[in-house]
C-alpha cells in the first residue's frame, strides 16, 4: 500500500480518475506514434517526474502508461493505435460489462 493507494498490495482496483485522466492523455498523445517516438516520450515523462516513488498517483501512472505502450510498440511495426491496443479494448469492453 502507498500513502494515496489505500488497496493491499496485489488486490484489483479501480484507477482514481487523475489517474485515468492521466492514461487518456498519454494515449491520445500516442496515437500515430511510432516505438521511437514513443520511447522518446517515456524517457520525457520520466526526466519531468522525477522521482516516482515522491511522484502523486497522476505522474506515475503517465509514466506508467508511457512505458506499457513503448513496450506494447517494441514488435509491433507499426504506430500506435488504441483500436489496435489489446489492453485498452479489453479496458472498455470490461467498463461496459460492467454497467
């Protein structure tokens, strides 16, 4: 558990909504990226947040979502689309399930 994650560590949550605000940002900015721009972007988010461990909930989960999509680009040879990203449509599709 941290300071502003109040769920024992290896249980499911629900992202807060900074954090999921944060995710959408980096993933409209990703759209069309390719691995290099998208490593470029990750190595950015991480120099402007500093250290993570002081960094808020927000921060780390852009960092977060950077690293997972630079990861997810490695193989992929192609730019970066959230129709083509697993994890996100499995996001949605679990959030309207869940309605």
């Amino acid at each position: 558990m941290t300071q502003d994650d109040p769920t024992p560590s290896g249980e499911p949550r629900e992202p807060t909504p900074a954090e999921r605000a944060a995710r959408d940002r980096v993933r409209r900015r990703a759209e069309g990226m390719t691995h290099h721009r998208a490593a470029d972007a990750l190595h950015a988010a991480r120099q402007a947040a500093g250290d993570l461990t002081a960094a808020d909930a927000a921060t780390r989960a852009e960092v977060a979502e950077w690293q997972r999509i630079t990861d997810a680009l490695f193989d992929h040879g192609g730019p970066y689309t959230t129709e083509a990203d697993a994890y996100v449509q499995g996001e949605l599709t679990a959030r309207r399930e869940a309605r």
